[in-house]
C-alpha cells in the first residue's frame, strides 16, 4: 500500500504542476479524487487505488494536450455533425481569421469558405460519415472577418469528442508558400524569357558556341599577356632602379663627404660649384626614378600611404626652408600664409603632402623669373562634411594657355615641347600630384593668366578636428619638429662609441662610403663582401662573445644574396639586429626583406642622418632590452 501513497503522492505534485493550465473544474475534480483516493487506501484493494490514479493522472495529460492545442498557430476546427456549427475553433484560426470564439460558435464552414454551397460540403462529407475513407485532403479558400482570402490544405476527419461523433479539421495557412511557389514560377519565365533572347540574338548574330569559346579564349590570352607585360614592367622598373640607386649611392654619399669634410671656405670656387653640380645631377636622377617608380605603384594599386598628426603650416614652411636657396638666386619673395584660421594639426601623410608642395613649389620656381611666390592655406567647412585643408601656390611667373592647362595634369604631358627644351623635366611631377591629393581625399586644380603667373590649388581631408587648436596668421612659429620623433644630433648624441657593425655589401665604393660614415660616428666597422662571409662573420662574433651590435645587408649580393643570409641568420637563431640596405625600392621588396627575417629596411641612396639614428635605435633597443633580462 505504501507504493500506492506514493504514487498518490507524486500525482498530486503533479497536478500543482500544472495547475495553470488546467480550467478550475478539472482542478477541482482531480483533487477531490487524490483525496478520496488517500482516505479509503485502506479499505479498498491495491489495484483499485491504482486504477484511480492512473485515470486522475491520464486526465491531467488530456487537459495538457488540449492546451497545446488550443496554443498551436496551426488551425484546428470541431463542428457538429449535424448542424455543421463550430463547437470549439483554438487561437492560431481565431487569430488568423479575426473572430472571437463566441462569433464562431455561431457559424458554419460554409460561412468562411465562399466558394462552397451547403450541398456540395454534404456530398463531400458522405465518404467520411460511410466510413469509406479516414480522412479527406484538399485545398481551398478561406474568407477572414476583414473579407480577405487566403489558401489553405486541409486534412478533414470524424473524431470522437465526451462519446459524440464531430467533424475535425486541422488547417495549414499555405499563403507564404503560395508567394514562394509564384515566386519560382515568375523566376522561371523570366528565365525562359533570357535563354529566349539569347538564342535571338546568337541566331541574329551569327554566333555559335565555338565562336564564343573562341572569342572567350582570345579574352583569356589576352588578359595572360597584359599581366605578363604588367610583370614585365614591374621587373624592368626594379631592375632600373637598383642599378641607377647602386652608383647613385656612392655619387651623392661622398659628394655629402666632400661638403662636409674640411674648409669649404678656403677651397677654390670651382671645386665648391663642381660639387654643386654632382649633387644637383645626382639628386635630378634621384628624383626621376622616384617618380617613375611612384607612378608605377599608383597605376598598380600597390602605393601605401599613413595617416597620422601632422602641421600643415609646419609642412609648408618646411617646403619653403627646403627650396628657399633656389629662389633666392633668382631674387623671388618665397612666403607662406595663412588665410583665416586653420587646425594646427590634421591628420594625413606628411611625406606625401611635402611631396605635393615640393612638386608644384618647385615648377613655381622654375617657370618664375621675377616676383614672388605664395604657399596660402586655408580651410575648407561645410556642415554635414568632413573638413579639408586647401594649399595655394601662386607665383608671378609665365602662365598658361588654355589648352596647355586641358593635358597639365597627363602623365609625361607638359605644356609645349619647347618648355620641355628651356626648363627640362619628365612631366611626371604634376600627374602625380593629382594622384596623391585624390588618395588624400582631395582633387587639385588650376588657374592661369599668360604673362602673369599661375595658381595651383589642391586640397585634401582634415580628419576629426572638433577639439583640435586653431591657428592664424598672428600664431608664433610653429615647428615640424614638434610632429616628428625628436632627431639627435649624429656627432654628439648617439650612443654609438664602441659599437660593432657589420656590413654586408658587394660594391666597393659603398663599402668605403658606409664605412667612412659609420667610423665617424664612432662604430667599429667590419666588411664581408658577400652572405655567405657576412654569416660566417655574424656565427663568429657569437662564439667569441663579441656579437655585432647591428648588421647592415645589402639584399643583392654575389655567392650569397642578403635574403638567404638573413634567412640562415634566423633559422640559426640569430636574434640580432639586421636592417636591409637595397637598392631596390618597391613595395614588394619591402614586404619580401620584412618576410626574410630583416628587422628594417632602408634604401638606396640612404641618408646619412637616417643611417645613423636607425643604427641607434636598435642600438638602444638592445641596450634597453639586455638591461631588463639582467635586473
């Protein structure tokens, strides 16, 4: 008996269970059973209680299924028999049609399905109420409260309900499938429509499947080879570049030598202009290939550029400080100016703005005789817009016509053949100009007057500038430096003294020119003159506890090239620092000595200052990070 009380027992929990959706009658009812069930456990046979309880529990699993049911957004009818009226219809068909159950309760199918009569719903019952078959299947119309139709299938039944026979039917609202099913079927002719005019026009045309293949195949070379042209430009372009930067590296490296060592005061006037004469041809050439090789990277999508604080007034001034020699020996007023009030730091790419300004600075000089030349900024607002920095150059100087100012801008374009005999030039300067201000987020232009002078404009985006200081033309003077990580002086404040480099280079005069710069700056300097030695170099300072503090390799070298020497150095596990020294200058060669193993890289012509503090830096570095692993 005891088994039986506690079956009892877990019934009645339960029922608590699901006290919420049982109706109070059923609630009521159950309980009182549990309870009678528990007083007369002792006066009637086991099987008996038991027999009760399972009906009690049976009922609370009926009264649960009948909440699914009527929770269920399927639609589920029951209609009488006889007089076809809707006894009970649950929520998802009260929902859908938009009837209360009570107005329901007085209606029949036939009051929301419009296409059938009262006779034909009682031919179609007839096999149902013969037994003849246990459920009919179709699709119809159904008619909400608002007068809307939608489609439905439905799956028609007779079913016992409290020992009555009903009507039962479940409904399946098939409107989103019938959308879909158009859907597919406007899809189709739409399609059909397409094969249509394409068979048209290859009938029109004259064209079979082979001519398209053939014609599809000629596309295909034809790509092949324009890639194959593109990659032989590339080469060409680096290889042009390496072999013009090698000599170049040692031209203008002791030409700076030269300059700088001994009494420049007392030498004759003839060596101090031959000098003169070296450095400006060697930097003409210097700045040849760069702009080829910028033009290049544009037209390749391979050009990189930064984003970061940067002074536009201090880039102009910098521009002017740069090229103010030039235009004092043909007596020109160079200033800059500032219109209104600018940011006094935006965000951009310094080096392609000084870039721009050194462009169109410098043709202002050279196509002006008299007068002067203005760099004016200003800034450019609108409301809703990102703000933009706007640079004029205006000189004093020969003009343009009209039709010269239409191809300005042109790749290899300037304004006649003859400006090209007078003052010399590639054309590049301005095409890439244009480039640049458009990947800075601007455009540039220009206006002309024959006979007196030219303004060329160019803008390019601020950045956020909500909170940063503003400037005019009564500010103090503003420095570059103050945006540029602080340089050291190269004879006094590097922390080089003693320091061991070696340098990996083939080239005898850029041993010589690297050597002289680095003993200067106080650095013990070791030669190999290939990478297998500079390797073998690197191994023995390690074993002899006296490691090089930096190795500078050359990437194009005989026996051994600085990439597989680097590569080497590395899997050995060599932790020292390595900078590359390349003459090769393109994006991918960056990319390709970075991968290799190289910590930095630098090209040829390298600047003597740069050298210097790229040295110190990772002298210090190292410095830094010896002195931690030791505390």
């Amino acid at each position: 008996m005891s088994a039986v009380i506690n079956s009892l027992k877990q019934l009645q929990k339960q029922l608590l269970q699901y006290r919420e959706t049982l109706s109070d009658e059923t609630f009521d009812l159950l309980e009182n059973v549990i309870e009678n069930c528990e007083e007369k456990n002792n006066h009637q046979p086991p099987d008996q209680v038991q027999d009760v309880a399972k009906q009690a529990q049976a009922a609370t699993q009926q009264e649960g299924y009948c909440e699914i049911l009527e929770k269920s957004l399927n639609e589920i009818y029951i209609f009488d028999i006889e007089t076809y009226c809707f006894t009970h219809v649950n929520y998802g068909a009260r929902l859908n049609l938009g009837y209360t159950l009570d107005e329901l309760q007085k209606m029949t199918p036939l009051d929301i399905k419009p296409e059938i009569t009262k006779e034909f719903f009682m031919e179609m019952v007839t096999s149902l109420l013969k037994e003849e078959v246990e459920i009919l299947k179709f699709s119809t119309i159904h008619r909400r409260k608002d007068g809307s139709d939608y489609p439905v299938d439905v799956n028609f039944q007779t079913a016992n309900c409290d020992g009555k026979k009903v009507f039962a039917a479940i409904i399946l609202d098939m409107t989103e499938q019938r959308k879909a099913e158009a859907e597919l079927v406007r899809a189709h002719e739409e399609l059909q429509k397409v094969s249509l005019i394409q068979k048209v026009a290859i009938e029109r045309n004259g064209r079979t499947l082979r001519e398209l293949k053939f014609a599809h195949n000629e596309l295909k070379e034809a790509y092949e080879e324009a890639k194959k042209a593109t990659r032989s430009k590339s080469e060409f372009l680096a290889n042009m570049s390496h072999e013009i930067r090698t000599p170049m590296t040692a031209i203008l490296g002791f030409t700076d030598f030269l300059r700088t060592e001994g009494d420049l005061s007392i030498a004759p006037k003839h060596r101090i202009e031959s000098i003169d004469t070296i450095e400006r041809n060697g930097q003409y050439l210097l700045e040849l290939i760069n702009d080829i090789l910028d033009l290049s990277k544009i037209e390749s999508g391979q050009f990189e550029t930064e984003r970061i604080e940067c002074s536009p007034y201090a880039i102009a001034k910098d521009v002017v400080s740069l090229l103010k020699f030039r235009a004092k020996e043909k007596g020109i007023i160079f200033n800059v100016r500032i219109d209104g009030l600018i940011p006094e730091a935006i965000l951009s790419d310094p080096t392609r703005l000084r870039q721009i300004l050194v462009n169109l600075a410098g043709n202002a000089i050279k196509f002006t005789e008299t007068g002067s030349i203005d760099i004016v900024i200003r800034l450019l607002s609108w409301p809703g817009k990102e703000a933009k920095i706007q640079f004029d150059v205006v000189d004093t100087g020969i003009g343009l016509k009209e039709h010269q100012i239409e191809k300005i801008f042109q790749s290899f374009s300037q304004a006649d053949t003859s400006v090209t005999r007078k003052y010399g030039g590639t054309g590049l300067g301005l095409s890439i100009s244009k480039r640049l201000t458009e990947i800075l987020g601007g455009d540039i232009s220009v206006s002309s007057v024959i006979g007196d002078g030219s303004t060329f404009s160019f803008t390019v985006t601020t950045g956020r500038i909500k909170n940063v200081k503003m400037i005019g033309s009564d500010s103090k003077e503003i420095s570059s430096e103050k945006f540029k990580n602080n340089e050291m002086n190269e004879e006094t404040d590097h922390p080089l003294q003693g320091c061991r480099v070696l340098i990996a280079e083939d080239g005898p005069d850029n041993q010589r020119l690297f050597g002289f710069i680095l003993e200067k700056a106080g650095i013990e300097v070791t030669i190999a003159e290939d990478g297998k030695f500079a390797v073998e170099l690197a191994n023995s300072g390690l074993l002899e506890g006296r490691p090089f503090d930096v190795i500078l390799m050359d990437m194009q070298m005989p026996v051994m090239d600085g990439y597989t020497a680097t590569g080497n150095l590395r899997s050995a596990g060599y932790t020292g620092s390595i900078i590359a020294l390349t003459a090769h200058a393109m994006a991918e060669d960056k990319k390709k000595c970075l991968d290799a193993g190289c910590d930095a890289f630098l090209t040829k012509p390298v600047d003597r200052k740069l050298l210097i503090e790229t040295i110190t830096n990772y002298v210090t570095q190292n410095k830094i990070a010896s002195a931690q692993v030791s505390y």
